[in-house]
C-alpha cells in the first residue's frame, strides 16, 4: 500500500535549496502551498546520502531526515551532466502557475552552469 516516501504522515518534509539558480523561487527552503500543485507522485531514489550535498537540489525526508530522497539533481553522466526531477512540471502548471516557470528556469539556469 504505497511507500514510506508518499510524504502522507506529519513528520515527513520536502525541500529545496532557494539559492544560485532557484533564489527567485518564493517561500523559505521547507516547501509550502505555494509549491502543491507541483509536489510529485515519485522519488528518485538510491542517491547516497553523501552525495547530497554535491547533487540534490530538492527532497524529501522523513521523520528525524530518515531515508532521504531526491526530488531534483543534477549529476555527472557520461561526459556530460544530467538533470532529473519528479515536480509536476507539465503543460498545464507551466502554462498556469508561475511557482512552476520559474522551478523549470532554475532547471535550466542549473544546467548552464
């Protein structure tokens, strides 16, 4: 019956790190309502956790940061780098919500860098 990752008990949190490309982006690191309509239905999961610091932008922990997972990173692959995220960024919240335009120019501000 779903995963320990569904984010669906109190103690579990999401967050994104509101510097370099995504600054502009509203609200502290802990995400709030105004990012709902794009909180995904999937994790990225296997990053270890050492790894973090150097390659997730985005997550999702639960209770005292128990099995941490990625939302959005970016990472070396092959000669080049690859960028990954579960946020609902389709059609509808890039034509709709501007929390949603913005995410997606971080994105890709994040892989010009």
């Amino acid at each position: 019956h779903g995963t320990g990752w569904q984010g669906d008990w109190a103690t579990s949190f999401s967050w994104l790190r509101k510097a370099g490309p995504f600054a502009a982006l509203p609200g502290p690191p802990l995400l709030a309502m105004e990012y709902a309509e794009l909180m995904p239905d999937a994790v990225l999961a296997g990053i270890p956790a050492r790894a973090f610091p150097d390659v997730v932008w985005a997550g999702l922990a639960l209770g005292w940061i128990h099995k941490p997972v990625s939302l959005l990173h970016k990472a070396p692959y092959g000669n080049g780098e690859i960028l990954a995220t579960t946020f609902r960024l389709n059609a509808t919240t890039l034509h709709e919500n501007v929390v949603a335009q913005t995410l997606l120019a971080g994105c890709i501000a994040l892989l010009r860098s």
